[in-house]
C-alpha cells in the first residue's frame, strides 16, 4: 500500500511569490492534516481537512490556506512569501479521527 | 492551552542498552498520544499510538505507556541497536480540535 506522497520534495521562491504545495493521502483515508516544522517553533499544527471540509485551523496568517478535493488528496498554498515561511511542510492522513496518523516526507520550503 | 514536553532533549547511549523517553503533557483532554520518530531530512515514522483508555502498548521493542491523568507517556525501548538513532517525537491528540501537538523532541544515538 503507497504511504502518503507529497510533491515536489524541494521548493525554492523568493520574497512576495506564492506556492502550492501538493499531498495525496493512503488510499481510502479521509482526513488529511498539514503541519510547519522549523528548527525555532518545532512542529506546528495548520489545518485539518476532512470529506472536502476544512475542520480545524492552526493560528496562521491568512496567507495559509489549503482545500481537499473528492478524491481526499490536498493541496496547501501559501501567498506573498516571507523570509520566515522556510520550512518544512509536512502531510499526514488517516482513516478515521482517532486512528494513527501517517506523514508523508514532507516538502521543504526555502525562501530567498 | 496544551504544551507537551519532552525529557531529555539528547540521549547518547551505547548499543545494547535499555531506555526510557520521556513525555509530559499539560491537558489531559485528549483522545490518544502518537509516538513518532524522524530520521534526519525525512517525514515522520509511527511507532505506536495509545489510545486514551488503554495503559499500554507494545510493538516489538517498543513498549509504550500512557498515565492520562497524570499526563505522562514513556516510551521504552529494548535492547538499542544503532538503526535506533533518530529523533523520537510524542503528540497527544487534542479532544475537539483533531490536531496533534508535538514536544520538541528527543535526539536518540545509538553508538556501536
């Protein structure tokens, strides 16, 4: 079974330019959370998405935002870039809420 | 506000040796908690998931436990080999907000 896939794998924009960041979850699993891990703040939560709708959101600017399509693969996009958006971007899908939840190998992110 | 926490930050240990990772947590609203790890420049690997009613859970020489009302997690780990080298992450999920939130960490070396 492929686990969850996440493209591309190396990102590099600069200041002000916008980018979209893609995941397709374990076949069959239907919610799909994103999260920002950098060196200072650790991992932090973004947003969870589950059946299309977007269930819960992390404390982001507004220039986060992400949707889920029917086939549950997710899409996360980020607008006017910021030196501090560096980071790595990490997906994870599972079943159900309360079922172990499985990441992806992430995308990382470099601004220049 | 729910802050999980990690004790110790570093861990250097020859091959063979038992040891116990810690985790603390300051809700205990929460539904289960994740053990995770994470090789260098790659996403996050589950090693186990304990639900909030159980006490423990074990795979292979993994042995996790979980003191909710306490808000404590170990991990155990058996007989360290130096493939054990890697960062090991805890995260309980929060109840009502289906997010994990992660302690900073714990940098395992396994020395041959």
């Amino acid at each position: 079974k492929a686990g969850v896939t996440q493209t591309p794998r190396y990102l590099i924009k600069t200041r002000g330019q916008q980018v979209t960041l893609s995941c397709s979850p374990i076949s069959g699993h239907r919610s799909v959370s994103w999260y920002q891990q950098t060196p200072g703040q650790g991992l932090q939560f973004l947003f969870e998405y589950f059946s299309e709708t977007q269930r819960n959101k992390g404390n982001f600017p507004g220039r986060f935002s992400g949707r889920q399509f029917s086939n549950s693969r997710s899409e996360m996009n980020v607008s006017t870039l910021e030196l501090g958006d560096s980071a790595l971007y990490l997906c994870a899908s599972s079943l159900w809420w309360d079922q172990p939840q499985h990441f992806g190998d992430g995308t990382r992110l470099s601004i220049l | 506000k729910q802050e999980v926490t990690q004790i110790p930050a570093a861990l250097s240990v020859p091959e063979g040796e038992n040891l116990v990772l810690n985790c603390s947590f300051t809700d205990s609203a929460i539904y289960n908690l994740q053990w995770f790890r994470q090789d260098p420049g790659k996403g996050l690997t589950s090693l186990l998931l304990i639900q909030s009613s159980q006490r423990e859970q074990t795979s292979g020489r993994l042995n996790a436990s979980l003191d909710k009302s306490s808000g404590r997690s170990t991990l155990y780990i058996a007989a360290s080999q130096p493939g054990d080298s890697a960062t090991y992450l805890c995260a309980p999920l929060i109840q009502g907000a289906q997010k994990l939130v992660f302690g900073q960490g714990t940098r395992l070396t396994i020395n041959p």
